[in-house]
C-alpha cells in the first residue's frame, strides 16, 4: 500500500535549510519524488511528493519538520498526496522558454495565455524580480509541454507576444 504525502513548508530563508529537511525525510525512512525549492523574498519554499513508509503518518512527519531549529516559525503542512506520484505525457517538458526586460502587469498573464492557446502545459515556472544590478528587471522560465503539431505556432505567437511587451525571448528545445 502506498504512503504518498505532500509535503510544504514555507519558512524564513535560512542556510541550511534544504539540508535540514531533505536529512529529516531521510530519517524518516521518505524517498523524495518531484520535489522544488524556492527562495521567495527573505522566505523559502519547499514542497515535495514523498513516498515513506507505511505506517509513518501526516502528523508525525509535520512533528519532525516542525522541530527542526531551521524551520522555526514556519509554516508545515503534510498530507495524503490525492494524484498519481507520477506524471503523465503532458508534463514531459518540450521547450525551455526565458523571458526578460522590464517588469510589468499581466507579463505572467499574458504569456501564459498565449501557451494556452496552442494547449501547451506550464510544466514549471519560475519568475524573478530583481533590484540590483538593474532597478525593475524580471526574468521569467518556463518549462513547457507543446504538442508537436502545435509547436512551431506557439512558440512564434510567446515569442511576438513578449516582443510586443519589449521583452526578449530564449527559446531551448529540450
């Protein structure tokens, strides 16, 4: 029987703190599957599939973590992961999309409407705002799923979107 559980925590970032946690799940007998980390501001995300053990329960796994000097005032939350643990042929990620330039409203919006479109899937995304060296510079990554009847549309259609934003575009196909 399968123990599968969602594991996130929203913390301070802190050195040491993915090293806190991933040897605390090890401890605990979990073997890591999709897992992310994140530096969001001065907090930090982690989420991970975990299978461990069966017998091992949601409130005994949120107990370690909450114990842990490096997760001290944060957020922890643990419970039954509802999905398959594995993904499905749309999350096999196609193409690696950057995107950067000036910050604006709607960026995120209006690019990740324009992979909609053409039924392109947002595998990952990371977008970042920076402050230095350049006031109000944004990169944004997409991983992304496209159909291959639909990919050369969908990436012209991102690619002129963006332009018309003044943004640049790198496209890698994976």
């Amino acid at each position: 029987m399968a123990n599968t559980m969602l594991i996130s925590i929203l913390a301070a970032d802190r050195t040491g703190l993915v090293a806190a946690v991933a040897g605390c799940l090890f401890d605990l007998g979990a073997n890591l599957g999709d897992t992310t980390f994140a530096v969001l501001g001065e907090g930090a995300e982690f989420s991970s599939v975990a299978d461990l053990p069966v017998g091992v329960r949601p409130a005994d796994v949120r107990d370690a973590l909450n114990a842990l000097p490096e997760v001290a005032g944060g957020k922890v939350e643990v419970e039954p992961f509802a999905y398959k643990p594995h993904f499905g042929p749309t999350a096999r990620v196609t193409h690696r999309i950057t995107v950067t330039g000036g910050d604006q409203p709607g960026l995120v919006a209006r690019l990740a409407e324009a992979f909609g479109q053409y039924r392109a899937n947002i595998v990952h995304l990371e977008a970042q705002k920076f402050s230095d060296p350049a006031p109000g510079r944004y990169i944004t990554r997409f991983a992304v799923s496209i159909p291959p009847d639909a990919a050369d549309s969908c990436l012209a259609t991102v690619t002129n979107t963006a332009g018309s934003l003044n943004l640049t575009v790198a496209i890698e196909k994976a």
